[in-house]
C-alpha cells in the first residue's frame, strides 16, 4: 500500500489578477510544465498527474530519479518540467506523452525530465501531513530535501519566500520567462482537491503583430481568428493566433481583410493545415500582404511562438508592420532556471 491512494486530489489554485500582501501568503514560482503528485512506497513510484491520470510510463526518468531519493517513503507535490539549455521546453515535454514506450524512452535519454517540488504531504516515515500547515510543512520539504535528494539528480525544490521584494526581483530579472507566481496561505492545511488558499497570478504582457493570415469561423463567412506574425531579420514567421475579435467589428474586420488577400502571408515559419481538433475548413487559412498590425495580450512564448491563444487588444496603424520583431520578447529567453540555481 502507498502511504496516500494515487487517486489523492492535488489542492489547486485561483486565478487571481494580482499578487496578495500580508504575513499569510507565501510566494512561489509558477513553472510552466506538468503538475505532478509523485508517491514512493519501497521500490514502487507512482506519478499522478492533477487530472488523476498516471505519469510513470511517459517519464521512467522521474521515476528513476524518485527511486534515487534516500527516503523509502514519501509523497511530494510539484511539477514536471524539461530543462532544454537554459530554458524550459513545453514543447518537449508534450512529446512525451506518446504511446510507443520505445519513444518515450529514447526521449528520456535526450531530454531529461526534472521534478521540482513544492510541497511534502507525506514524510519519510510515512506520516501524512496534509493536515499540518503550510508553515509547517515547508520547513518539513526543505529538510526533506537537504537529508534525502542527491545533488545531482531529477527532483529540485521549488523557492519560496514570503517577501514581495524577492517576488519582484523574479519578475524583472527573468521577464517572461517565467509563467508567474503562485500565492499560498501559509496558515492553512493542505486543500486537497480545492481552490481555496492557493492562487495564481499569470504574467501578461502585450507585444504588436503583423496579421499575415485569417480564417474564416467554422460557421459563416466572417472571420474566425487573425495569423499573427513577426520579423526575424527579413522572414515573417508565424507565432500564433487571436481570435476575441469583437463581434460587432466582424463584418468590417472581414471585409478589410479579404480586401488584403495576397500569398504568401508568411515568408518564414507558416501555420500548419488542419489538426485534430480542428474541422477542414478550420484547419484552411487565408494569406494577406503584410500590411495591419494588431496588438495581442499574451501570457506565454516559447517554441517561437505564443503558447496559448492571445487575447485581441487593438489594431496599431500607427505601427510599421517591420516594426514587429522577435525582439519584442525577447526576455523570454531569460531562464526561469536562475531560481533553482539560487535556491
């Protein structure tokens, strides 16, 4: 038996649009990889992700990594990751979750996972300690830590600190690349399968985009979603998408745009055809001369591109389309490894 059934529900966090203050909060990072509960009784590792699905099998490396820990048992809370350079790779992290066990294995071996954590729920002697609180169980993971993980190997702490100053340090030394800061009260148990006392204050920022392309919405014939772009020397690559396009504006917006239509919209990198989320009219895109720029609210970049959909801000014809740089974000590639090198 492990210590806590795998099917334990990891406390979870609300979206918060600013930073509390007060002795009761805790700050951390926010890592952009995989949530993760990972269990170890004897020689068994079990991995949980937060929607209750196992792990183990697309990342053998975290399990090996858990079987180097000192401490026969234990359950940890915290995040998977997969350091590439001195960044985190998203993008090589979803590889692993593929069906070929060969794939995952050989992915394993040229692209390490890392586990960082940032909580203990059951110690090394097999006591729980969901009900303890946070200021308790913090200094419980940082002895954990020093007494039971090599240096060296796959799972690292998570920093902490109840100082905003050093959450202010983060944000501006590491820009982007870090995805935000995560609030905890320190004065209350481990909520298990809630959001209270735990938030999430995602970075946002805005950057200015040419529109190389659209597509039509999946129903009608207006527009769906704007190809946003951006310069790298003289190639406009795709970097994503926004489609919050007001719905009032739509008809016009559509009508100006197929005025612009021109192959080949992207000069560099171009969107793919159509996925399998997507219909096949979806998956088609129109190409546009180069000529609108757009203003996008984004949260995250990484792989050459924006991580999530981007949120439409305002057009720019004020902006010169060659204006729109890659060097716009380029603080995201300030590594939000620093952290752990500090910690």
């Amino acid at each position: 038996m492990l210590p806590i059934r795998t099917t334990f529900a990891p406390m979870e966090a609300e979206s918060a649009g600013e930073i509390p203050h007060g002795d009761a909060w805790q700050y951390e990072p926010k890592w952009d990889g995989f949530r993760c509960l990972a269990f170890r009784d004897g020689t068994r590792v079990e991995l949980m992700s937060k929607a209750g699905k196992p792990l183990a099998r697309y990342f053998p490396d975290v399990v090996a990594s858990m079987l180097e820990v000192t401490a026969p048992h234990f359950v940890l809370d915290g995040e998977i990751v997969v350091p590439l350079g001195d960044a985190l790779s998203f993008d090589d992290l979803l590889m692993r979750i593929h069906p070929a066990k060969s794939r995952v294995e050989k992915l394993a071996g040229e692209t390490p996972a890392t586990f960082i954590a940032f909580d203990l729920l059951v110690d090394a002697h097999g006591t729980s300690l969901v009900d303890e609180p946070l200021e308790s169980r913090r200094p419980a993971l940082e002895s954990f830590v020093r007494e039971h993980v090599p240096p060296g190997i796959g799972v690292r702490l998570s920093p902490a600190t109840t100082n905003l100053r050093d959450v202010e340090r983060w944000l501006h030394s590491l820009g982007s690349g870090l995805d935000g800061i995560i609030s905890k009260r320190v004065d209350l148990p481990y909520q298990s399968g809630n959001r209270h006392g735990m938030l999430k204050i995602k970075q946002t920022r805005t950057a200015d985009c040419v529109v190389g392309g659209f597509r039509y919405a999946s129903k009608g014939k207006l527009v769906g979603s704007l190809l946003l772009g951006l310069y790298d020397e003289d190639l406009l690559h795709h970097v994503g998408f926004t489609s919050n396009i007001p719905q009032g504006e739509k008809a016009a917006v559509t009508k100006r745009l197929e005025a612009l239509i021109e192959p080949p919209g992207f000069t560099g990198r171009a969107p793919g055809g159509p996925s399998r989320w997507s219909t096949e009219r979806t998956g088609e895109w129109n190409p546009l001369a180069p000529k609108l720029v757009v203003e996008v609210g984004y949260d995250h970049f990484s792989g050459g591109r924006f991580r999530h959909g981007t949120s439409f801000h305002r057009w720019r014809p004020d902006k010169s389309p060659r204006q729109c740089t890659m060097k716009q974000i380029e603080r995201e590639s300030r590594s939000p490894l620093a952290l752990l090198r500090q910690s």
